[in-house]
C-alpha cells in the first residue's frame, strides 16, 4: 500500500534582472516621494522623505536586499538576453558605487547645497529638492492644489527628521565644507524671501483657486515657518560646528564619487593630462574666433563686447519665447533626417526657473512617466532682465534637442521595454551629460554655429567651460597641482582661490556663475567631470562602430540605437556603442 503525501507547494519562481529592477524602483518611490513623483507612482497624501537616521538605513537596507535579489536572479540558471543582462549590470553597478558611499557616510554630508543621494533631483539639497518637487506637480484641479498644500504641511516634519540626522553627523564629525554651508545658507535667504510672509512657499500657494486657497495658504506658512528655524538651526549649530571642515575631499573619497558618477574608476592622472591638451585646444580655437567677432580683441574681451553689443532680449517673457522657437525649430531640423522620435517627445516646454533655483545655470527636467508633463528646460535668471543670445544657443541644445530631451525624454517613453529602472534611478551622470555634450559637437558638425562668430565662441567657451570642470575638480579633491607647462600658478598646488581665478581668466562666466560654479564642484565631488569624460567616449564610441560599418553606416539609426539603450555606466557604454 503506497503512502500518501500532502500536494506540493510550488516553489517561489525566481524573478528576472528587470523584474528585480522595477520591483526595486516601487520598494524606493515608497521612501522617496520625489521619484514617487517622477515616476507616476505619487500618491494624494503629500509624503515626504524620511531623512532621519533610520529612514536613511531604510534605504540602504532596500539596496542591499536588492542586491541579494538580484543575485538570486542571476545564479538562476534562466537563460537571460541581452537587454536583461544590460539591465543586471547597471543594477548592480548603481547599487554598490551608492553604498560604498553610504557606508563611508556620505549621505550624512548631503546637506549642502546640492542633495547628491536622490538621484532624480535636478541638483538641490534635500531643503531645496521640497521646492523643487512642488514645481513639478499638477495644479489642474482644486484637488491637485489639496495634494500640494498635504506636502507643504508634512515640511515641519520631514525637517525636524533631517535635523536629527545632521545632529548625529556633528557627533560623527561627518560634515560638509563651510563653503557650502555659506551656500546653502544664501539659498535660503531667497527661498524665504518674497512677497508673502512665507516666502517662496508663500507666493506659491497664492495661485490656488480659491475655494481650497485659504488651506493650501496655511500649510504654506507653517512650511515657511519651519524652513525659517531649520535656516536659524544651520547658522546657529551646524555652521560652526563645520567651521573646521576641509571643503575638499581627498583623493580617497574623490575616488568613490567618481565611480558613482561615471560608472567606471577613472585613471585620474590620464584624465587630468587630457584634459589640459583639450585645454590648449580649445584656448586657441577661441583666440582665432574672437578676431572675428571683435578684432584685436582676446576671447573675454569679445565676450564681454557680446554681452553689452550682441543680440540680446530683454525680459523673461522675451527670452523664454526665444528659446521655445529655437527648440521648436531644431526638433522640425532633426525629426526623420537625425532622429526618429515619438510624437509624445516632440513637445518640450522652456521655462524660467523658479526665484532661488539652486542650479545657477540652465536645467532639463525630464517628462512624467505618463507624459502628463512634457520634458522642461529651466532657465534661472539670477535677477536680471538683459539676456545675450550668444551664451544661450548652444547650452539649449545640451538642455533640449538634441540633447538631454533627446536621450532623456527616449528613457522615458521607453520605460516599460528598458524597465522605469533604467530609465530613472539608474542615472549615470557621465552617460547622459556626455550625450548632450556629443550633442553640442553634432551641432556644431552640422553647421548650426558657422552663421555667426558670436554664436561660435559661446560654443567654443561651454567647451573651454567643460574641460575647465575636469581640470579644476580633479586638481582640488584629488591633489594634482599644476602643470609646468600651465599658463598660470605653474607647480602649484590647486585650491578653490585659484581654482576661480583660473576660470575665470579663461571662461566667460560671469562672476557670480564663477563662485556657484567652485560651490558647486565641492559639493559635488566628480560630478564636474562627467560632461568631457562622457563625451569622449560617446564620440569614441561613434567612431569605432562608424569604422566597423564602413559605408553602411546609418548615423540617425545608430542614433536611435544609441539613446534606446537606457542609462550605462562608461564601462559599458564603451562597448555598446562601439557594437551598434
């Protein structure tokens, strides 16, 4: 007689690279409202993220089990293709370049002024990302303005949970630099500036429809209120405490940065050579312009001669109008000869950014998941009213067409094919800041600057700009001084002084751009480097799949093939495009 068992219980079946990927990607909007927001996945209570010590390790835990997960998927046995081995790749590459930073604390450092571990921001410190992620919400419907106040009500709280986490950092000695404190401070002081009392939280909500105006009008306040005593916190406590503090970061951290920005280890001291060669270059390239927009002139000369003589519009209504025609125009330029784009992707919207925006220079902000909201540039006018043409041309086709909306705003239509993994979170800075960078070179080989010198040196000078970047960050966080050969502080060591003075001598920038720019880089420890690098490789990339295919080469559908891959580190970026 056989003996009888009970049914058998299905094993748990294991899932996919790209499954892990999403199911990572829901597990976090949960954390992080801001990529709840970016993502479609917000929800009407208004949340903000937990930035207190425990809801940091929260997040850290989600890493790391994610990353159990995925090694669980990959030592399945199941046979994977290749866009899911891409997608393991990028996963598990993001995931230890982040927590190799958690671990040495650098997300108890994030605080100022840029936040540097919620990848989706457009570049603003966890105080300034509230702003940046009301900007961004709809504002239809009365119900949409209720959501919007929740939010601003929920900023008392969310504060109170980030200055717990800033009083444990002074107790670990885990500080930022007193630049950036200085910085975040002044960031302040215009965010609670206006007409209201509330300030910019203020102004806001007075665009609410008035049945809900009065509510969305109080949690406004209290919002206002509570920034205003987390400002008094910094100056009072956390300032001197960081008063000690180096602004850079050595070569040991510096070097982690990199990793997470880049996605590769990037041998410094070459990167640091090639980068003054491009120097050279492009120094004399500029040279050669300026005669012929001023002769006689030097480049800064002829740039300073733009700025007062050049073409020019005056006022934000002007300017924005200018700009939405030119990215109007380059999208009819581009679609069906260059690219194939989807009809969702042909709408971007210019902007002007908000009073107080954190980025001193133009930003893109990428589409809702949903194409709710189209892809957005941002222009931050500083104050001013008068706004040159020639410094805008070309930094409009990195933010738009064919630049960051091309490849960002292609992530996003593609989310459910890449996975909303490798279309958000899995972000590499030194991918999608090289393709827009490519994007200015593929301009300039089609002729877009040869109308006018005014227009050609403001290209030449965001190239002299960029190469600059990787000079200067490397020199201060990593210790290259110097070369002999430079043509200033020759053997010297780099420092934020002369870091600026060298800029400044060679970029138009003005100078207030110039002291948010040194903010800026020792703030973001690597991130500066990411434009020339990336660029590098991308037109690297170009050329060796241009030699592979010989006359066969289809440069729109190497294109299309190009921006489809979703977000990859260097590493593997190389190697992808070189097999297109």
């Amino acid at each position: 007689m056989s003996q009888q068992t009970g049914p058998t219980t299905p094993a748990t079946p294991v899932r996919t690279p790209r499954a892990v990927a999403d199911g990572y990607v829901h597990a976090l909007a949960a954390l992080d409202p801001y990529l709840a927001l970016r993502t479609g996945l917000d929800t009407p209570e208004g949340k903000l993220a937990d930035l207190s010590p425990d809801g940091l390790a929260a997040v850290a835990d989600l890493a790391r089990r994610t990353l159990t997960e995925l090694d669980a998927a990959e030592n399945s046995g199941q046979a994977a293709d290749a866009g899911e081995q891409r997608c393991g790749k990028l996963l598990r590459e993001r995931l230890t370049a982040e927590l190799a930073l958690r671990d040495a604390g650098e997300d108890r450092r994030s605080v100022l002024p840029f936040n540097v571990m919620t990848l989706t921001a457009p570049s603003a410190s966890p105080l300034l990302g509230i702003r940046d992620m009301i900007v961004l919400m709809p504002v239809d419907t009365a119900e949409a303005w209720q959501v919007i106040g929740r939010r601003m009500a929920n900023v008392p709280r969310a504060l109170e949970q980030y200055r717990a986490t800033l009083t444990e950092a002074i107790g670990r000695g885990v500080l930022c630099g007193p630049r950036q404190v200085g910085a975040v401070l002044d960031q302040l002081d215009q965010l609670l500036s206006g007409k209201s009392p509330a300030g910019w939280f203020g102004d806001f909500a007075a665009g609410a429809p008035g049945p809900v105006r009065p509510e969305v009008q109080a949690s406004a306040a209290s919002a206002g209120a509570a920034m205003g005593e987390m400002k008094d916190w910094l100056g009072r406590v956390y300032a001197p405490a960081a008063a000690g503090q180096p602004d850079t970061v050595g070569r040991e951290r510096y070097a982690r940065w990199v990793r997470y920005w880049c996605g590769t280890d990037l041998d410094l001291d070459e990167a640091y050579a090639w980068a003054w060669e491009q120097f050279a270059d492009i120094e004399a390239r500029m040279r050669e312009v300026a005669q012929t927009v001023l002769p006689g002139s030097a480049p800064l000369e002829a740039m300073a001669w733009l700025d007062e003589h050049g073409a020019a519009y005056e006022g934000t209504d002007a300017i924005r109008a200018y700009l939405q025609k030119q990215i109007d125009r380059t999208i009819g330029d581009m679609q069906g000869k260059y690219f194939d784009l989807a009809a969702p992707l042909l709408k971007v919207e210019a902007m002007i950014a908000p009073a107080g925006a954190s980025a001193a220079a133009p930003y893109y902000s990428p589409p809702a998941v949903d194409f709710s909201r189209p892809g957005r540039t941002w222009l931050p006018t500083g104050g001013k009213d008068h706004f040159p043409v020639w410094r805008l041309v070309d930094l409009w086709f990195h933010e738009s067409v064919p630049g960051h909306h091309v490849q960002l705003g292609q992530w996003t239509y593609l989310a459910k094919e890449l996975t909303v993994y490798q279309s958000t979170m899995g972000f590499v800075a030194a991918n999608a800041e090289g393709w827009a960078m490519y994007a200015e070179q593929f301009m300039d080989e089609l002729g877009y600057y040869a109308h006018d010198p005014g227009i050609r040196l403001g290209y030449l000078n965001a190239q002299m700009e960029r190469v600059q970047r990787v000079i200067i960050d490397i020199g201060m966080h990593a210790g290259p001084a110097f070369p002999a050969a430079s043509p200033v502080f020759a053997g010297r060591p780099m420092t934020p002084g002369n870091a600026r003075e060298f800029y400044g001598a060679y970029c138009g920038l003005p100078g207030d751009q110039l002291d948010a720019e040194i903010v800026r880089y020792l703030s973001l420890p690597g991130q500066a480097i990411t434009y020339k690098l990336g660029q590098r490789v991308w037109l690297a990339g170009r050329e060796a799949a241009r030699k592979a295919h010989g006359d066969a080469f289809d440069l729109k559908a190497w294109h299309m093939a190009a921006i489809s891959q979703g977000s990859l580190g260097l590493d593997e970026l190389a190697a992808e495009l070189a097999a297109i």
